[in-house]
C-alpha cells in the first residue's frame, strides 16, 4: 500500500503553522512518549514526523485501537450479508453454552457487543492464558490480574458467565465484547479476523498481516494487539470521516485499496 494521500503545506490546509510548531514542541517532551505524528485535513496530510528512534514504517501494537479495526471488519461483514446486527451471540457456539443459558446471555446480540452493552455488572478480567509470555503487556499493566491454563477457551468462559443485566441498557468498556466479535467472524467465514476476505480486511487497511494462526492469538489481536504501522490509523480515520464509507468503487476504496 502506497502513501495515496497527498500532501500540502499546513497553511493550505487551513492550518496555523506557528500553532502547529508549538504543539509539536509540546509533544516532543518525554512524559508524551510520542512514536509518530500525522495530521490530515481534509483528505491531505499536512505533517507527518517520527520521534527517534522510531521510523516511517516501524510495526508498533495499536492496543484498543484494534477494537475500531474489528468492529469495521463487522459492519463490512453485516454489509456483505454475511452477518446481521440482530444475530444472537448464543446462535454461534450452540456447543459451548451451558445449558441452558442465562435469558440475558440468550439475548445478547452482534448489535450489543459492538456497542458494549452486554449487560454485564463488570468487564471480565480473569481469562486464562497457557503461557506468561501469551499476555500483551507492552503497558505497564500488572501480571496479577492473569491466570494460566494449558488449554484456555475465552469463548466458552464468557458465554457461561452469569448476564446481570438486560443487554442494551448499559455501556461497559469490556474487551471481551471484542474477543467474541473476532471469534463469531472467524465462525462465520472460517477466517481470523485480520485475513476476513472482505472490504474491511484489517490486513489491508493496517498494511501488515500479523503471524500466526493460532485462536486465541487471533482474539487478543483483534481486541488490544494488532500490529501496524502508523499510517493504519490515516485509513481508518479517513475512512470515518467519508460520506461513502463502504461503498463499492467510492474513492476512498479505490485510494486506499487499488483500483
């Protein structure tokens, strides 16, 4: 994938730049942590910088920006008929349900896990990983909150977790919404969710295809760890911000995509 945005000076985008060079200066102090900075306006870039020792091109985990790319793959898939917003979570593993299931946990659909209102009293912390080298801890997160198990099932562990609440009525930040998301897509089209043959194919939009074909890899990636050069997050807030947004042939996807 090509640089297709073009570029232009600050002042032709509308842009102060003597108020642009004091944010930069601003974010160029340590407690910052600046990788990469890229400004569009407009559908054009106007500034594009690396603080040292990163550079142009240089993978780094998206972290929760990853649930945007996901819930895009899902919406192309819903677009696609592939997927509807009103299918029901239990729908998709009849074999890992407890039996039976809680009514709010029958109830709960793609729409409510998109919009994080499963229903749920609190996020989920304790899926198990079979290895302490399995856990994406860039951050500085504490090791206290994982547990470990030679052959971990996060579909199976939420799905038989007790629903306080009717889904729909309660937002609750919950990265398992996004776990299950990425494993009814690969249920759906036998594919993770990075390689879904679609539009929304995150290995398109992010311009890298992430290693390896394990499950349980694929739904950390696609919740808090996909791995992408900075020019990802260019796609995917251009994409947001078009009026054409998923529509075959507009020029967004002949920009981003190739015609």
């Amino acid at each position: 994938m090509g640089d297709y945005f073009p570029r232009c000076a600050p002042a032709q985008a509308g842009v102060d730049a003597a108020r642009l060079l004091e944010l930069c200066a601003e974010l160029q102090k340590p407690r910052y942590g600046l990788h990469a900075l890229l400004l569009l306006r407009g559908g054009k870039v106007f500034y594009e910088s690396y603080a040292a020792p990163y550079q142009k091109g240089e993978k780094h985990s998206l972290f929760s920006v990853s649930k945007s790319f996901t819930a895009v793959a899902i919406l192309f898939a819903v677009q696609e008929g592939i997927l509807s917003l009103e299918d029901r979570v239990i729908g998709f593993f009849p074999e890992k349900l407890p039996s039976p299931p809680c009514p709010n946990m029958a109830a709960m659909t793609i729409r409510h896990l998109l919009t994080m209102t499963p229903g749920l009293e609190a996020a989920p912390h304790d899926f198990k990983y079979p290895h302490l080298d399995d856990v994406i801890n860039d951050f500085p997160y504490s090791y206290s909150n994982f547990t470990y198990d030679g052959r971990p099932d996060w579909v199976g562990d939420f799905l038989h977790r007790y629903v306080e609440h009717p889904p729909g009525q309660r937002f609750l930040y919950c990265s398992s919404c996004t776990y299950m998301l990425s494993a009814i897509l690969r249920k759906a089209t036998g594919q993770a969710c990075w390689n879904f043959s679609g539009r929304g194919c995150l290995s398109r939009w992010a311009c890298t295809r992430p290693h390896g074909r394990n499950a349980l890899r694929a739904l950390k990636l696609a919740a808090g760890g996909f791995p992408s050069v900075q020019k990802a997050w260019q796609n995917l807030g251009s994409f947001c911000c078009r009026k054409d947004a998923g529509k075959a042939g507009s020029c967004w996807e002949q920009n981003i995509f190739g015609k």
